[in-house]
C-alpha cells in the first residue's frame, strides 16, 4: 500500500464557516442546514474514473481510484477538513472492474470493493493501514437462480459485520435479469439469499441495495405493473426475522395524472437511488417525467422538448415509513433539471439529491429540509433548494454527483464528499464539502483495536478530536501505566517493548492537555497479544563420553520463540508412531538434553514442544537415532610382575605339582600373566637374560613331553 498526504489546492478553499455541526440532528425542528465550502479535492495524479463509487464514515472517505486497479481511503489529519492522509488499496489479483462499488461500515473498520463477480473485504490496522482479510465469489447457480456470477457485486452496502451484495441481471426461475441480492455475514462467513417467493421478472432486482441496522432495502427499478407499466419498486427486508419472512413490496405510486408512466424503455427508475434515515426510506426516481400542461403538449408535457425547455422536470424524491407508505409530498428538482435524484444522501434533517443542468450537462447537488416533505398537504412540491453545490472546476458532462445505480454523494455530520468520475478529463475527483470538521467542547478519543504477538513490539494508535491540537495521551491497563505519547496530528501512537503475556489486554487511553493531571477524554480498546510462533531443533550423539554406556546415546536441542523469547517447559522425545521415549525438560535458555537407549536397529525420532502460556506448539524435523554398535571388550591394563631369579642359571625351578594339575584343568593358559603362570615367564626371562635361549627351549619342550604336554616342535 502506498501511503500520500495531500493538501487542499491553491483558490479551492472559498472561506470557512465555524459551526457546531455540518447538519441539523434529526427531531430537530427543521433548521435550515448550514452552508456548505468546497474544502478539498481528492484527485489522484494517475486516477482513472476516481470517485465513481464513493463511501464515507466520519473522518474516512473510500472511493474508486484507478477503475479495475484500486481503490483510495483517505482519512482527515486535522479539524479544518484541508489535511488528508490517503492510503491506495489494492487486492492480490484484483478481479475485473475491481473498484466499481466500494462501501465502508460505520465505524469504518471495515472496507467491502466490489469487482466482476467478487466481493473483497479490507480490514483496518490502524489509522490508515488496510489489509486483505476475506474475499467472497458469487454464489453457484441454483435450481432457481443462474448466472449470478455475471452482475454480482452491482450493488453494494455494509453496516457492522454485514454485507449486501446485488445481483441484479440473474436468471430467476428461468426469467432473465430478474436479479436478486444476498446478505454477507462476515464474522461467519455465511450468505443468506434475499429471494422472494413471488419474483417480477425482468425487474433487474438488486441494482441498488441500502442497509440500516436489520433492515434492507432492494430496488428493482425495471419493475412492470398489471398494466405493463414500468413503475420500479423496492423491496425491504428485514433480516433479523425468522428466514423465509417475505419482504414487503412497494411501487412508484401510480395515482398522479402529471406523471409520465411509460410502457416501454426504461421507464421511471424509481429505486434507483435509495438512502435510511431513522426510521425512514428514501427513494430516488431519476427517469420520471412530471409535466404542468396537456400530456402532448410539446411545451408543457410529456416530451422530451417540454423537459428542455424547463417546463417538464425530470426527477423526484420520496419519502417512505418502514411498511413502504408514502410520507408527505413527492419533491420535484427546479426547471432545466435532469436525472434528479439518480444518487441521494441524507444526513441528519438534510437531503441531498444530484441533478445534471441542460445543455452543458454540469453536474450540481441540491440541499433541502426533510421536513418539507411533511411540511404541507400538497401532493407535489418544487421548493427553492437551501443551497446548490458544484465543483469549483466543474466541466461539461462531468458527473459531479452521478454514478449509474449508486450513490456518488455521501454525508455525514462532519462533512459531504461528492464523487465526479469523468472530472478531470475522467481521471476523475471526489470533493470535499463542509465547514470545518465538528469540533464540540468536549474532546473526542477513539482507541482502535490491535493485535500482535508475543515478544514483539506492539503499536497503540489513538485518534484525537479536539480543538487544541497539542495533548498527550496516557496508555493503562489493569492499573498498570503503559507509558504516554503527544498528539500530533490528531493520532497518538505508543510502541510497548514491555513482554506482555499472550492474551486480551483491555487498555484506556485517556486524553490531557497537562500531562495527564486533568484528563479531557477517554477511550478503551483491546491489544491482543497471540502466542509467539517457535521452532523446536533435534540432534543425536552416539559418541559418549569415556565411562558412559556403549548401549546410550545423547539427544540434545532447542526451543526458541520466533521473537527471541524464551519457552518454557518439556519437551517430548517420540519415535515414529508417536510413543513417547523421553521427557527432557527445557533450562533457562531453551536447551535440552538427555540420554535414550540405543535401539535394536536405527529409528526415526522427533522432538516436540507442547508450548506454553505464551508459545505455541511445535516439533523438530525428524532426527535418526542409530543402532547400538558391536560390543568390543574393554582393555585391561596388566598387572607389573617382579621377575623371578633361579637358583642355576642351566636349572629352572621345578614348579609345585599343584602347579602342575592348575595348568592341566585350565588348558590353555600360556598368555595369562600373574598368578600360577608366573614360573614359566619367570625362567623364560632368566634364561634369556643368561645367553642360554636355545638350550632352555629344547629342555623346555623335552620337559613338557615327559609331563605328557605336546606342544608342536
């Protein structure tokens, strides 16, 4: 991932608003919404159709960054919205069209991009680091449904662990582009099928998806009626119901003589933009033509010359309750206006919807009131928009605020991002709109999760909202300090070198301006610390020390953790089958050693590490432990014998009888030394030692006949 810090464009900033938020709360009592300034652009120096899809969640704004390459996360560094860290995010073999939905979940720790057929899920590090961690393929064709593969991924939503996945073009009980759309529940991995009963063929069911908590919202905007009218629709279901719940099912409504409700072409589109605020839907119907005259009135009715010349406007939103009831009037855009509505956010007590303006075909974004939907008894209101946003470079036909079946607009209380992918000769933008981001009085902290191993540095990472850009942050846990790190940034980020043992380890972090004497703000998150990886070592000696049995040989190792830590423990020395043939406990540097019996004939052993509190198991590579060798006798060093003198040096001594009959019982004896042998060493030596050798030989042998000894001559 490549990490980019940019920073706002000479003559973007228009001037700066300080205000407690960007937009009312909802329930309040219809306060206009504060004015919004173009902050910032995001616009990649090599983008391709950038901000074609565009998700946000607080301070973090996804978007599509080279069209089937990647796609861009940037994250607000400071309060005034100017100062943006963008990490580029891309998949190990990104699928086709990757980047062409993206979707964040709420508290953006989750990032969802759709390609062809694929959905991959990003999982945030910390502040701005995105790694893989889950990738999803469309469903296998059922009896009911095929070819899911082909549109899958063209609609895409998240909250929490959840998400909602269209595809619209399916084959549904053998009607093409039917469609469908599916529910992921990421922290299982399970997929849920949102398929009704009773289909509307041809439909293009799950072009666009939103989620609201349990709630799923499902357009199928080429929906037809009984009288082959194409009035669109939406579905909505309610996931947390027992499976097999049907969804409620709501249409444009039919009952306005001013609206043009064609058989055929793509008709109104209504569903083509949908948003949840609270316990309201709200429904883009872009393609719809609402006229003020005679139906044929080439002026003023159903006509494409009526829409140009302004009389006839394109577009409308509505509001709808959780049982798909209408609510209010039908809002319709100002005059010149085109595909109104085909993207729409709302935030708060504030809608947004976009509009393309004829001829120029320049892309604007309208602001109003919720409120003005229930505000009046009329059946159809066009009121003045509370403001119009456009791009402070804005070009002809360059889709500020228009993506095909999603949403290029997204909002928060913080701050609006509009997507234009066809700027910049379609390189493409995502623009930034608010004052500067909400600061209140009390300082908001955000800890954020982490995880490492045991014996390895772990990184702690705590953003800071607060109007003093200066603090310090102090890290605890169970009553122990952790240590403290200054805000810079908005972030504080604390290395631990401390060993802390593998588990969960709940930290507070907890926000000062004075070196933590008086705390502002507080937060707390987990650092899971898994067990240190290890690599268990084996050799075998059949060379023993001197003393040491001929039938031992020495086994000796090591256990070592993968950051240099330290096992503790035994480790289990097994043959091949697995019996154990030794335990050997590890010292305090991981060693081990020990003797084994050497076996019948050479085996195949293994050492293996049961782990401990901190370190995972492991096992040697196989070592051979040989056969016992031949057992050969050990030396014995002869004892010294004083020599004998004879009395005659001609006359060796007679040796007793008893002598005699020793010599007789143990035949043969002639190497033995010591003991009764020692006579005849004994007149050997004398004789030799005389000159005599020759002489004492034959006399020795004659002697030895008449014993009755042969002896060869």
């Amino acid at each position: 991932m490549r990490k980019l810090l940019t920073k706002t464009r000479a003559g973007v900033i228009a001037g700066t608003v300080a205000i407690a938020a960007v937009f009312g709360a909802a329930g309040a009592a219809h306060a206009a919404p504060t004015e919004l300034t173009e902050l910032h652009q995001l616009s990649p120096s090599d983008g391709s159709r950038a901000g074609y899809s565009t998700a946000m969640s607080g301070k973090y704004i996804a978007y599509t960054d080279v069209w089937g390459a990647s796609v861009a996360v940037s994250v607000a560094t400071d309060d005034t919205l100017t100062q943006w860290e963008t990490t580029r995010v891309t998949a190990a073999n990104p699928p086709a069209a990757f980047g062409k939905r993206v979707a964040l979940n709420e508290d953006a720790t989750k990032l969802s991009v759709a390609g062809a057929g694929v959905v991959v899920q990003f999982t945030r590090n910390s502040l701005n680091d995105w790694t893989e961690s889950s990738r999803y393929t469309a469903p296998a064709d059922t009896s009911r449904v095929t070819r899911i593969a082909e549109s899958f991924g063209e609609a895409l939503a998240a909250s929490g662990d959840l998400i909602v996945v269209g595809a619209s073009n399916a084959t549904v009980d053998g009607h093409a582009n039917t469609g469908l759309a599916y529910v992921i529940d990421s922290s299982n991995g399970t997929t849920r099928e949102l398929l009704p009963t009773e289909i509307r063929p041809g439909s293009i069911t799950g072009q666009t998806v939103a989620i609201s908590g349990a709630h799923i919202a499902v357009s199928a905007v080429q929906n037809t009626d009984d009288m082959l009218r194409r009035v669109g629709g939406v579905y909505l279901w309610d996931v947390s119901a027992p499976v097999g719940t049907e969804p409620g099912f709501a249409t444009q409504p039919v009952d306005d003589a001013t609206v043009c409700l064609p058989s055929g072409g793509g008709g109104p589109a209504f569903g083509f933009a949908l948003a949840f605020q609270g316990e309201s839907l709200f429904v883009g119907s872009p393609v719809e033509a609402n006229f003020t005259g005679p139906k044929t009135d080439p002026e003023h009715g159903c006509n494409r010359s009526s829409i140009q010349s302004g009389t006839t406007t394109q577009g409308a939103l509505y509001q709808l309750d959780r049982s798909l009831t209408q609510q209010g009037a039908k809002l319709l855009p100002p005059q010149h206006s085109e595909n109104f509505g085909s993207s729409i956010a709302v935030s708060g007590e504030t809608i947004l919807a976009n509009a393309e303006v004829r001829p120029a075909a320049q892309g604007e974004v309208h602001i109003y009131t919720t409120g003005e939907f229930t505000a009046t008894t009329e059946a159809t209101i066009a009121p003045e928009p509370v403001q119009t946003l456009r791009a402070s470079d804005a070009t002809d036909r360059d889709q500020f605020g228009y993506t095909h079946y999603d949403s290029a607009i997204r909002a928060t209380a913080d701050a609006v991002a509009i997507g234009a992918p066809f700027a910049r000769s379609k390189a493409g933008s995502v623009y930034v709109f608010g004052p500067p981001m909400t600061v209140s009085s009390d300082p908001v902290v955000t800890a954020i999760d982490a995880e490492s191993s045991y014996g390895a540095q772990h990184t702690l990472t705590v953003s800071v909202t607060d109007q003093n850009s200066e603090g310090i942050v102090s890290f605890a846990s169970g009553g122990e300090d952790w240590g403290s790190a200054p805000v810079v940034n908005g972030a504080a980020e604390l290395v631990l070198d401390a060993p802390l043992t593998a588990g969960d380890h709940v930290f507070s972090a907890s926000y000062s301006e004075d070196a933590g004497v008086t705390v502002l703000a507080e937060a707390t998150a987990t650092l899971a610390i898994l067990q240190a990886e290890t690599t268990t070592t084996l050799s075998t000696d059949t060379t023993l020390s001197q003393g040491s049995p001929a039938s031992e040989a020495r086994v000796e190792g090591s256990v070592a953790g993968v950051n240099g830590t330290i096992p503790t423990g035994n480790v289990v020395i097994a043959d091949s089958a697995g019996q154990a043939l030794a335990t050997l406990p590890l010292d305090p540097a991981g060693a081990y050693a020990g003797e084994l019996p050497t076996p019948a004939q050479d085996m195949s052993i293994t050492a293996k590490f049961g782990g401990d509190v901190n370190h995972q198991e492991s096992a040697s590579q196989p070592g051979s432990l040989p056969a016992a060798p031949l057992k050969r006798p050990n030396p014995v060093t002869p004892s010294p014998t004083a020599p004998t003198t004879p009395t005659s040096p001609t006359s060796p001594a007679t040796p007793p009888a008893s002598s005699q009959t020793q010599q007789t019982a143990t035949s043969p004896r002639l190497a033995q030394t010591g003991g009764n042998g020692t006579w005849l060493l004994a007149a050997a030596g004398a004789a030799l030692l005389g000159g005599g050798g020759a002489f004492l030989g034959r006399r020795f042998i004659r002697d030895r006949k008449a014993a009755g000894r042969r002896y060869p001559e």
